[in-house]
C-alpha cells in the first residue's frame, strides 16, 4: 500500500549533525513532510558505548516512529549507524537508509593513495569502518581519528558561536600525524556533523586535500526509495523532536528554519 502523501520522512541524529543530509534530501523532494528528531538527551554518541547505542538508538526510533507514523526513516549520524543499523532494520518494519563513511568514493579519488576518515571515537573504531576498507580501498592507507571537539564544535556554529581553531587544528592533526599523514589528499568527514565546518576544516587542510561526505548520495537513496510515492502540492511545515536534556536547550527556531523546520517539540 503507498503511504498518505502527508506521511513524513523521520531523519535521526543525536544532535543537529543530521541537517547536513536533510539540506540536500530537501533539493530533491521539496515538498515532503519532515520530522527532524535530534536525541539531545543522549549526546554525543561518540562517547558511548556499544551496548549503550544498540540498545538506545532502536528504542528510541521505535518511539518516534510509533509517534509519528513515517514512510521511511534515515538514521542520519554515522555512530548510530555503523553500530545499531543491524538492529534498527530488524526492530522496525518500515525503510530504513543508514549514514556510512564515504570510503568507496574516497578511495576512487584519491591519487597518493593514502586517505583519512575523520568521524566521532565510537565510529572510527567500528569493525564496520574496517570492513569498508578491507572492501573498498584495500589498496589504499586508510588513516582514522576521533573527534569529538568537531561534534562539539558545530553545534556551536549552527548557534551562531565562534568555533575555537585550535579544535580544528586538532582534528586535522590527528590524521596528518600519523605515518603518511603527509601524504593524505582525501578526508572522508565520517560524522554528520562535520560538513557544517567544511569551511574550516578546509581552510585548515589547504586546497590540496579533498574533503568528501555522503550526504547526496543518501538524499539519492531517500528520493529513489520513494520514487512513485504521493506528496503534499506544497511544502509542508516541518517539525523538529528534541528528547529533553537539562543542560541541553532545543536551538532558536531561527537555526532550524532554514532546513524547512519550523515547530519544536520536545519528549
Ligand atoms: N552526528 C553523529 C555522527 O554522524 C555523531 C555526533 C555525536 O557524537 O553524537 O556520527
């Protein structure tokens, strides 16, 4: 049976990192009805654990998805993904598009051979990272490091305060240190929160180095998974779930409005 045209699309991400793949899904189906949940309650992700993130990340999708009735949701956070995917799929009986590390395209761009994936603690050590390497650059030096500052860091920037440069610096440091750090020309930005410091990162890598996420490609998949389904004529207002957090406010709805998102909720 196809959905209700006004049956939403559920992107989740701890925080406000899952924005970097809603801009890019909202070129494509402009008018498709949107649910943003962030689990403020629970970030960062980076810093739990396994058994933590396989055990929260389905409960909660669980929820949201019970509450909100999508036609599809998309795990927009790379930690989520590389550890609970698995578990989402078979606790859910809808669609689910997961956020992994951009590897396979790095690895077809890369000219020295050597590239580096930048994502939170948690993800750069998952067997899911070594998988996608063994697979796709199996040829290739992969480098990876952890950074949380950079999580920390962005959303600090979407409210409108200064990113502190040397968090940049760090992070581009814990790749370029390691052995054939020097040679490295690609960075794979493995955390849905990074391309919102594309600029300085950037900046901080210099021109020679390509800097690469996944988020068209998934906005690809989200808009071929719902090829022939029925949508609003016109856009519908978009709603952002934030599970309450006390030291944790909900941004200004002025942050969220240019992603389509203007109501707030909290649960
Ligand atoms: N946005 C999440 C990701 O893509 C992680 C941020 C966090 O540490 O919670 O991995």
């Amino acid at each position: 049976m196809q959905p209700a045209a006004d049956a939403p699309i559920l992107f989740f991400d701890s925080g406000l990192g899952g924005l970097t793949v809603l801009g890019p899904t909202r070129a494509l189906l402009p008018t498709a009805p949107i649910v943003y949940a962030a689990d403020y309650a629970g970030l960062p992700y980076g810093q739990k654990s396994e058994a933590e993130l396989a055990a929260r990340v389905p409960a909660l999708l669980g929820r949201l998805v019970e509450r909100y009735q999508p036609r599809l949701a998309v795990i927009a956070c790379n930690t989520a993904s590389t550890i609970a995917l698995a578990h989402v799929r078979a606790a859910l009986d809808l669609p689910i598009v997961g956020t992994v590390p951009a590897i396979k395209p790095a690895a077809e761009l890369t000219n020295s051979g050597v590239i580096g994936v930048l994502g939170t603690e948690a993800t750069v050590r998952q067997p899911y990272v070594d998988d996608l390497s063994a697979k796709f650059a199996g040829d290739k030096i992969v480098l990876r490091h952890g950074s949380p500052g950079l999580v920390t860091g962005a959303e600090a920037k979407l409210r409108g305060e200064p990113v502190d440069p040397a968090t940049i610096a760090r992070a581009v440091a814990g790749l370029r240190d390691q052995p054939r750090g020097d040679a490295m020309d690609v960075i794979v930005l493995a955390c849905t929160h990074f391309p919102l410091l594309t600029d300085e990162l950037q900046a901080a890598v210099g021109p020679g180095v390509r800097l690469i996420d996944g988020a068209a490609g998934i906005a690809r998949r989200i808009a071929h998974l719902t090829q022939g389904q029925g949508w609003p004529d016109a856009p519908a207002p978009g709603l952002a779930v934030f599970t309450r957090s006390a030291d944790r406010p909900p941004p200004p709805l002025a942050t969220l409005a240019p992603y389509g998102l203007d109501r707030i909720e909290l649960i």
